[in-house]
C-alpha cells in the first residue's frame, strides 16, 4: 500500500542508499517495502525527504482502499466523515460521528462505497493512527500525548465487553480492560498486559452530596433517579451487584434509571441535575465536580497482542506510558494511582 519501492526504482537507488538518506537501515527499507513493518512518523518524513515527495503521496492510500466498519451503532453511508486505523492487512474505519459531540476532530477520509460491513474510503490523510478502545477517561489523556509524540492517538469508547470482542476478532490492536475481568483470561497469554492507572470506583452523586446518598440502600428513595452504563459495561455489572447487596431489582427502580454510554456520560447527567446517583469513575467524578462515595479500588490495563507489539505505533506508545510527562499529567488529572503506569503485569 505505500510506494516506496516504486519510487525508489525511479530515482535509480539501491536500498542501502535510500537507507543511508532516509537514516534507517537497508533491512527497515526492505521491511518497509515489503509491508512487513510500518514507518514510524520520523521515519516515514525521512523516507520522504529522500525520495522527494510528500508523506502523503509515499504512504497515501489508493483512492478506493477497502476497510471494515467498526460501530455497532451508526450504520455505513456515503460521504460519512470517517478515521481509519491499518496494520499488517487489516484496515478498520469509524465514524467520526462517533466521536464527543464537542470535538471536531480533522476526518482521514470519507465513505465512497458501502458493501455490508466493507467500506471503500477516499483517504486524503494517511498519517499512522492507533486506535485505543475502553471507557477509562484516562485513554484520552494517553491518546492526547500519543499525538504530542508524532503519531495519532485515538480514543474510542468501548465497554468491558465490546473491547474484549474487538481484541478476539483481531480488529483492535490495544484495549483496555478495568478491574482484572476473567473474560480476558482467554486472551492474556497471548497478549502483553500493561498497567494503565490505579483508581476507585463509586458512587457518583452531586457536589456537597445535597441529597445524602450513601449507598444502593438508597435506590430504594423513590424521589432519586439514577444513571447506569449499558449492558457489557463493568459499572454496569457492578451496579447490579451493589443492588442485589441492597435485596433491590430494577422492578424497583420504577422507571428511575437513564442510560449513559460511556463513564464521562453518567457523570454528566449527575453533574447537571438529571439524575442523582450513578456508579463510576472517580477520574469522571473530577471531569464532572461531582463527589464520590467510594465503593473499591480498581485498575486499568492495556492489553496488546503480542504479534503486533513491535510495530512503531506501539513500540511509540510505550514510550509514552512510562514518560515523566504523561504519568506527571495523568496523576495531576483526577485522583489517580500512577506507580505502576507502563509496567507490564499479570
């Protein structure tokens, strides 16, 4: 997909030489060329400048590269506005309409064609992007300072469930998982496991706990709403716990409980008075001003395939986990527990 072997024979170069003027070794021009490695940002502008044209017209894809869609919720359609993420042969596309409704993030293509779950793309930007898919508020912090680093960082919601089924599928390249769930259990030996962040989880309600919400004794009050995260998601699972601890079903709830799609999305509705009580993340409780009852310690961790892991994108991303400036950026951001951050575990 990329045409650095063509270009190369046109200016008459050898691999060596193209190496020796990009600053890379003949046997990275070779993989390069083969499609058995991807040029990291710095080697990709090297690989340009050498060759005398642009990052975009050497790894550009064609006008009609073919990608799988990857969203659940938003169907396919021409002229969708879309981000793509390729590794190896695999190439997966999402829509940007996915993405906070208060970002406006610069698109890689849009749709031209759809064929059920394939997609033909028209790409005008074809910088490397890695996808990150989990529901810790702490993935877009990563995802910002992948970016700062030279390549693209994106963070794309995802429950437990949905995350762990991409990983399977072979359709994601990193995942985040929280709160050790044994599903993953299937997939950790074949994958690294690497600590993201420590937090506690709870029970989100507004700030100065106006209405004195301690607990799930509490969902019984018939004047409190709540909101809960959808089926698959770990608050989910543990907001079912709390209630059957408190000998509660959602029968009692009456109708009381609204659906948010992600951690930063309950916190919200607390926040601003729609409902009064949810179980999240004390990262969102922060990015909210919400207060927080505490429930039980957690933690995130990154689960990487191991047969992709040395692929530049990756091998970027690890350096930036256990960089002074992101963990000093991730503790300052919420009441998070930093010591293990990057360390590979498990």
């Amino acid at each position: 997909m990329n045409r650095v072997r063509e270009l190369r024979l046109q200016r008459a170069l050898g691999q060596a030489e193209l190496g020796r003027r990009a600053g890379i070794s003949r046997q990275s021009v070779n993989a390069i060329e083969r499609e058995r490695a991807q040029a990291s940002v710095q080697t990709a502008l090297g690989l340009a400048r050498a060759l005398d044209v642009s990052v975009e017209d050497l790894f550009g894809f064609t006008a009609g590269a073919q990608a799988r869609w990857l969203d659940d919720e938003i169907s396919p359609a021409v002229g969708m506005r879309v981000a793509v993420e390729r590794w190896d042969q695999t190439a997966v596309a999402r829509p940007l309409a996915a993405c906070p409704p208060d970002s406006f993030p610069a698109a890689h293509g849009a749709v031209r064609r759809v064929t059920g779950d394939q997609v033909q793309v028209e790409i005008w930007q074809a910088r490397p992007a890695l996808f990150l898919y989990g529901c810790d508020p702490a993935l877009g912090l990563l995802a910002s300072h992948v970016n700062r680093n030279g390549s693209e960082g994106w963070w794309w919601n995802a429950t437990n469930a949905r995350a762990l089924a991409l990983l399977k599928a072979e359709r994601a390249r990193v995942v985040a998982l929280h709160h050790g769930v044994l599903e993953a259990r299937a997939v950790d030996r074949s994958c690294l496991r690497i600590r993201l962040v420590g937090w506690e989880s709870g029970w989100l309600v507004a700030k100065g706990n106006p209405k004195r919400i301690s607990g799930a004794d509490d969902l019984a009050r018939p004047e409190l709403t709540v909101a809960v995260r959808e089926e698959g998601a770990e608050s989910r699972r543990l907001f079912e716990q709390q209630m059957a601890q408190a000998d509660l079903g959602w029968a009692d709830l009456g109708g009381r409980a609204i659906v948010g799609r992600s951690q930063l999305a309950v916190a919200r509705l607390v926040a601003q008075g729609q409902a009064d009580m949810a179980i999240g993340h004390a990262g969102a409780a922060v990015a909210w001003a919400c207060d927080l009852v505490p429930i039980r310690q957690e933690v995130t961790d990154l689960l990487i395939p191991q047969k992709v892991a040395d692929q530049p994108e990756l091998a970027a991303l690890l350096t930036t986990m256990t960089s002074h400036r992101f963990r000093r950026d991730l503790a300052s951001s919420g009441p998070y527990d930093t010591a293990r951050t990057g360390d590979q575990v498990g």
